[in-house]
C-alpha cells in the first residue's frame, strides 16, 4: 500500500493545487506516485498538467489514470470536456472518491498524493474516514484571514485523527531573502499558528513570476531547476515526518 498524504487548505486561492503538483512531480523523479485531484467540482490538475488526454475504463470497468512528467493522475478534469460544471450531489461525490483510490489501475506506487478542496467538508471526512490517510500537509498564506481557515483545516485533520506533517507558507515574499518584505500577509502570522498548533513550518514558497507563469502555461514550476531547489527542502522535510511516523 501506498503512504497516502492529504493536501489541504482552509481557504480557496492560497495556491494548494501549485503546491500539490509540484511536489508530487518532484516525488515522481525518485518514488513511483500517483495524484488524485479530489477537488471534485473545481479539478484543476489536469490544465496545470497540460494534457488533453481523457481517463479511459478497461473491461473490468477499473479507470486507467493518465501519465505525465512520470506521474500518474486522475481528475474529474480528466472526465468531463474543459468548463463543464460538475453537478454532483453528496453520494456521487463520495462515489467517485472511492472509484479513484480503488478502483484505478495504479500498479505499485509508494507515495498517493490528494489534493482536496478548499474548507472542511465531505471530500476530507470520506477520505479520513475511509482510507488510511498517513498524514495531511497545510497550505496557508501569511494572511491573518488565510491563517484562521487553516487553523479550522488543522483542527478538522486532529479531531479525524489524522497527522498533520506541517504548513506550508505560499506567496510570501518576492524572493528567499529572509529580509525580503513579505508581499501576502505576515512571517508572524504563520509562526503564531505555528506556535498554537505545534505544527512546524515545512517551508516556504515564494512569490515569484516563474511560478505564476508555469500555471498560466500548463508546466510545472519544478521542471525549471531553480524553482526545484526552493521544493525540494520542502519535500524533504515532508518525507522526514512522515518517515518519523513509521
């Protein structure tokens, strides 16, 4: 079985979906990983990832995800044509879920990324409650107003008994210099919840022009070598708590 880890944020537009491609294409250079974009009625994965290409069923009607940049994926952007809305209830919410984790033809993966909606709702109880989630990771801005919703996603991940494995700090600044005025928000604001929590910060990612250009252009921002060496810390310390888990 796979380690399964949760990519989560309290607030929509802080840049989750960035923050799970990227460290799952990187992950996919040294460990067999599959991405579920489980942000149902909003997938956005599929666009980032540059891709036409549909999620096909095999005659044992099991799906078979799509390939790139060594990854394996599935996305409901994957299933339905581009700007079509997803008119789902509850049920068929939870349905596709667990079509995604059980029945896709993933082969042996290591790592299973799940890049969830924004909130606290059904995607994260069905997955908590459901599957062996080993860990969750935060993704937050500086914003006083961005760092109370992720405090709610943390408190959701604890009371569902779910590890958080740390937060990840999005948009701070123009560039890594520690001095660097932060552009979205407050260092405090995310040393505080740090604090509050005894959540560590994994990292974080800058502001920059590269990043926001790689969406805009269906590429990974991680393909380019130095937006990877701002990753790749983070990564690592991702994988050291999860590894301290075991």
């Amino acid at each position: 079985m796979p380690k399964i880890i949760i990519v989560a944020s309290g607030k929509g537009g802080v840049g989750k979906s960035t923050i799970a491609l990227n460290l799952s294409v990187l992950l996919a250079r040294s460990f067999r990983t599959g991405l579920i974009d489980a942000d149902i009625y909003g997938p956005s994965l599929s666009f980032m990832l540059g891709t036409e290409t549909k999620i096909t069923m095999t005659e044992r009607e099991t799906l078979v995800p799509v390939e790139k940049f060594g990854l394996k994926y599935v996305s409901v952007g994957a299933m339905v044509e581009p700007g079509a809305p997803i008119l789902w209830r509850g049920p068929m919410l939870s349905k596709i879920l667990r079509t995604f984790l059980t029945n896709t033809e993933w082969g042996e993966l290591d790592y299973l990324v799940i890049d969830t909606p924004p909130g606290t709702g059904d995607v994260h109880i069905t997955l908590c409650g459901d599957f062996d989630v080993d860990g969750a990771v935060l993704v937050t801005t500086a914003q006083k107003v961005s760092i109370q919703d992720v405090s709610r996603a943390c408190e959701m991940f604890r009371k569902l008994k779910i590890l958080v494995l740390g937060v990840i700090e999005n948009m701070s600044c123009s560039h890594l210099d520690k001095d660097e005025q932060y552009i979205i928000g407050n260092a405090e604001n995310t040393k505080e919840f740090s604090r509050a929590f005894s959540v560590p910060v994994l990292g974080r990612v800058p502001f920059l022009r590269q990043i926001s250009y790689s969406c805009d252009n269906s590429i990974p921002a991680v393909l380019d070598a130095e937006i990877a060496t701002i990753y790749k810390p983070i990564l690592d310390e991702l994988l050291l708590r999860l590894n301290e888990k075991v």
